[in-house]
C-alpha cells in the first residue's frame, strides 16, 4: 500500500510541556485514520505538525514521501485542513465563504456553489456564516476544506460540541468523502466515533501514542472482552464469587455501582446461564468491549474524555 503519511519520531514542546512525545505512525492512502485521546493528550498538536503548520523540535513527517514543512505549494494544493469554524470571517455569507476559499485555489463560482450543494448548505447561501447553527458551521468548514478536492483531509474534532442528530448527520459526509477514495485523518475524544468511522486508530495519552490498529482488532485484544451486568441486589455481592467458581468462570472481574450489577469476563456464557438457573436477569445487558475499555486496559485508568 502507498503511505498517504509518515510520522517518525515527531517530538514538539511548549515551554516545559512536552506537547508531543515521540510520535510514529503511517497512514496508507484511502484510510480513514483516528487520533485519539483525552483532553491534552496532543492530538491537535500531533495534527497540526502532519498539516504543515507546526515545526516539529525532532522527528520526520513525510505526505506523500514529502515534507510538509517548511511549506511545499505543490503538497498544499493536496491536503485539505477544516478550519475551526470560530475563524469564518466577519459579515460574509455562506456562500461568499465558500466563494473565497474557491478563490484561493483560483477555482471558480461554479465549484463553490457544488460544494455548498454537497454539504447541504446551499439554502442557507445568504445567511451570515457566523449565525449558522454549530453542525451547519462544521458542514461550511469541512466544505472549505474540501473545494480544492485535497487528496487528504485534516479535520480536528470536527463533530465537538454538537448534539448527537448534527454528529450523526456528519459522520455521513465524512464517510462519504473517504468513499470518494480521500485519505481522512481525524482528531478526536469520542471513542464511540472513532468505532464507527475509522478504519484504524491510534490511541494518544501524554503525547504519546499507546497503541495502534483497527479498533476491532484492539477490542478483540482485550482480555476481558464481555460485560453482562443484571440490576442491582439480585445477588449477594458475597455469595458471588461461590457462584461464579461453581460455574467454572475464573476470569471474572465483578463491579456493582448500586444500581447495576456487571460482570466482566472472556466467558459470558457459563455466567449467563448461572444467572439465568437463579432467576437473576432483571435488566440484563451484554455488551462487548469498547475502545473505552482498550483505554482503561492500557492506562490503568478510565476513560475522561
Ligand atoms: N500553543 C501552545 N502553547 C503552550 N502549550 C500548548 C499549546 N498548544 C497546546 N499546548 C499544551 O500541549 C499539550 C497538548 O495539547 P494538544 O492541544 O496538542 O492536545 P489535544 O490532545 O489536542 O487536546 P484537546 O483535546 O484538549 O484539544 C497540552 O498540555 C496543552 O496545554
């Protein structure tokens, strides 16, 4: 495969805070790849350096076998970065935006007013861009990025503070420009999108990458990959632990919040059917493991995103 990116030993500090900390992964051309971590880790950092726009203190990035640092017009023409929304410019409509960034690779009218139809922006063309609702303002800002029809797109927590209709009306444009055969490379907190949407993540804590794969194949490494929680005060807590030996799970983990009884185990149906022999499965609920719980097994600490 063709490595859309190349990040090598990327190292960058602010002051004393080391911002990003040893950073390599490669990105092959068509994927559509999440960096994500909680709040600091150095994922908007991380990007900004694969963008072109930061210097790294050490380390190699390469698009397309490529520096993007110090600039390359040749590459800019083939990266496309999402604006934040918040830097639209003051007084001009959504279609004079669009316009203006059109403008910028000297594309014309005709191209913008397309993009604007893509992103399902084109009745509000003559509302002030900074009076849009905050997913139509995503939408206009991804479309920016986009008009140029960049081989790889930068998009950083693109979905960030929108209810859970606008995000979901997102991830389908996303998808469909990586269909397009795009590379995306997206930052994010929320583990439930970079489940959904990318075909391979890296997981970021304290400017370093903990670990990379499809967040399948990193669910599936899990140890202890199923929860099956009943409701709380079915069974004596104490008595658990009898019961669950009697069924011959030994791998259990067992937490009860007071309102749900889980318990966590590579062997849910010896479990399933030791409740089920009790009369125990008021409210049951199985669930697989999540990217949350491959966070919580490579930190030792719950997910706070
Ligand atoms: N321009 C800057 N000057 C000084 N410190 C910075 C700067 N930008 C980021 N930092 C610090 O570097 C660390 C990594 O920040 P970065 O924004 O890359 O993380 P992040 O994972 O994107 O976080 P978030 O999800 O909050 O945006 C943080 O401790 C942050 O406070």
């Amino acid at each position: 495969m063709t490595a859309a990116i190349v990040a090598d030993g990327v190292r960058k500090k602010y002051g004393d805070i080391q911002a990003v900390d040893g950073v390599s992964l490669r990105v092959e051309a068509g994927e559509f790849y999440g960096i994500l971590g909680p709040n600091g880790a150095g994922k908007t950092t991380t990007l900004e350096i694969m963008e072109g726009v930061r210097e790294p203190d050490e380390g190699r990035i390469e698009l397309f076998g490529k520096s993007p640092w110090p600039r390359d017009l040749a590459l800019l023409n083939r990266i496309g970065v999402q604006f934040q929304s918040s830097s639209f410019l003051d007084k001009l409509t959504t279609r004079e935006t669009i316009r203006l960034f059109a403008s910028f690779y000297r594309l014309g009218t005709r191209r913008a007013d397309e993009m604007l139809e893509r992103v399902g922006l084109t009745e509000f063309g003559k509302v002030p861009a900074d009076k849009l609702s905050g997913g139509q303002a995503q939408r206009l800002s991804i479309a920016c990025g986009l008009v140029h029809s960049p081989e790889i797109v930068f998009l950083d927590e693109p979905t960030a503070g929108l209810d859970p209709q606008a995000r979901r009306n997102l991830w389908d444009l996303l998808r469909q420009v990586n269909e397009e055969g795009r590379t995306v490379v997206l930052t994010t907190h929320y583990m439930d999108e970079a489940e959904l949407l990318c075909d391979r993540v890296s997981v970021m804590e304290r400017g370093t990458v903990l670990k990379t794969g499809s967040p399948a194949a990193l669910i599936r490494e899990l140890e202890d990959s199923v929860r099956v929680s009943v409701e709380s005060g079915l069974i004596n807590e104490e008595e658990l632990p009898k019961l669950l030996a009697a069924a011959g799970v030994a791998d259990a983990s067992v937490e009860d919040d007071g309102v749900s009884l889980s318990i966590t185990t590579r062997t849910p149906g010896p479990v399933l059917s030791m409740l089920a022999d009790r009369g125990s499965l008021r409210g049951l609920a199985v669930r697989g493991g999540t990217l949350e719980d491959v966070f919580l097994q490579l930190t030792g600490r719950e997910y706070r995103a």
